[in-house]
C-alpha cells in the first residue's frame, strides 16, 4: 500500500500508551485524517503533548481511528 500525504490535517486525541490512537476531530483551520487520508489509507502521522511526542505510519481503520503500523521514532522510546 502507498503511503498517501495531505496538507494541513491536525487532529487532537486524549489517547495515551501503546493503543490504536483515537482521534477527536480536526483543530479549526484544519482537516481531518479522514478528510485529508481517507479510510484504509497508510500514512505517516507525528503526535505530541508538549512534553512527549512519537513519529510513524499508521491506517485509519475508521473515520475516528488510526491504527498504529509502525512507530520510527518517541521521545519514550
């Protein structure tokens, strides 16, 4: 599967751990993955709390779910 990139998706999420990261919807002035990535599409994806953060590809399963497929890099490693 090719990875799919979009501009200007920033979606916020409460998800904590190693979970599938649940997404909350789009920050104002943005799109969200399933607007910008679409379903079953792989994409990369970089989130942070300010304080901790974690880079890698993932799929969104659902309009609000994005399975992590690989992480590359955390501060938490």
């Amino acid at each position: 599967m090719a990875l799919v990139s979009a501009d200007r998706v920033k979606e916020t999420s409460n998800t904590e751990g190693v979970n599938d990261i649940q997404l909350n919807g789009a920050v104002e002035g943005y799109q969200s993955f399933f607007a910008g990535i679409g379903l079953t599409s792989e994409c990369r994806y970089c989130f942070t709390n300010n304080d901790d953060w974690e880079v890698g590809t993932g799929t969104l399963s659902t309009a609000e779910l994005l399975t992590r497929d690989t992480v590359l890099d955390s501060s938490n490693d």
